[in-house]
C-alpha cells in the first residue's frame, strides 16, 4: 500500500489509541472522587457516574476505528493471514483487543446497570442509604479494578503495535510490560497527581 494512504491510517489508528486512555481517566475520576470526605450521595456521586456511564460507548467508536485501520495497515505492510497468525506481537494485539472488548461489555451491561439502579431512587442532596452502600462500594471496587485492567491493556496494545513493526528484543518488551503493569496498579492505588507519578 502506498505511503500516501498508510500515513493517515497510522495516524487514525494512533490517535483512537490515543483516546483510549478513558480507563487511565476513569480511575482519576475515581479516586478524586474518593478524596472526599463525604459518603456516596446524589451531588457528587450522580455527576461522577453521568461521566463514567457515557464513556463506553465513546471506547466503541474509537475501538472500532481501531480495528478497522489496524487490518488495513496490517494488509498495508504486507502481511498476510498466515503470516499473521505466525506473529506474536500481531497475535497479542489481537487476543489484548478481544479482552478489552469484553471487558468493556462487562462493565457497560454488567456493573454500571446495577449501580445506576442503586442511584436511580436518590433526590438531589441525599445520601445512598446505609443499607445499600456496601454494594454500591463492592461494584465500584469491581469497576475500578477492571479500568486498570483495561489501562494496562490498552498500553500493552501499544507496546506491541510499536514491536510489530519495529522489532525490539523480548527483554525490552518485558520491561516495557513491565513498566506498564506499574503505571496501572500505581493509577489503581492513589491519585495521579505529577503524571507519571
């Protein structure tokens, strides 16, 4: 494929990339949210989950992209089916995006259904009712540890999107994996504040 056709591709599929970070930004919502010194309630807790509920289907659209310009650069560089399925940095990509599709799946028609009913009686000003916190933590805890699952699948798909056609040795990959899987526990466990740290 010619140059002129496999630039903008390579740049729609790193710019959806790029937009993926939504679980990195979910778990900055929510342990702002945790900074609080208030229990779950309306005015706070409505507001946060308005932002987390409408980002699965933002993560569809820019994982579809992905897809799409992905195949197409893929077939673009040359690489056919069988040599595909002979590719290990290819093969992971494609087995990290299923998960992250499930994943996602998960969250969206699994748990954020359950805790918008558990929202979906409270007035302006209330709290959750004690009776019905521990679930609303215990889905929220579930949610939160899926979002650094994903953060680091999603820099994992770009760690190996860069090895398929920049080959860098294992132990490097390794470290980078590595390193990635740092980032999101770190991002798991406390605020974000300088970034990286």
């Amino acid at each position: 494929m010619a140059a002129e056709w496999l630039a903008p591709l390579l740049l729609l599929h790193l710019v959806s990339t790029l937009l993926m970070a939504a679980p990195f930004y979910m778990l900055v919502v929510v342990n702002e949210r945790a900074r609080f010194a208030i229990p779950p309630g309306y005015d706070t807790d409505r507001y946060m989950e308005n932002i987390i509920k409408a980002q699965p289907q933002r993560c569809y659209a820019f994982l579809a992209v992905i897809l799409v310009t992905g195949v197409a650069l893929t077939w673009g560089a040359g690489y056919s089916l069988a040599s595909t399925l002979t590719n290990l940095s290819l093969l992971t990509k494609i087995a990290v995006f299923l998960v992250l599709v499930s994943l996602l799946s998960y969250v969206h028609f699994g748990i954020q259904p359950r805790i918008e009913r558990l929202l979906a009686g409270l007035a302006p000003g209330r709290p959750v009712p004690d009776a019905e916190r521990p679930r609303l933590v215990r889905l929220r805890i579930r949610r939160k540890r899926l979002s650094a699952i994903c953060l680091f699948l999603v820099l994992t798909e770009v760690i190996m999107g860069v090895r398929v056609f920049n080959a860098y040795s294992p132990l490097l990959t390794s470290i980078f994996l590595v390193a990635a899987a740092f980032f999101a526990w770190r991002a798991y466990r406390r605020p974000v504040v300088f970034g990286w740290f």
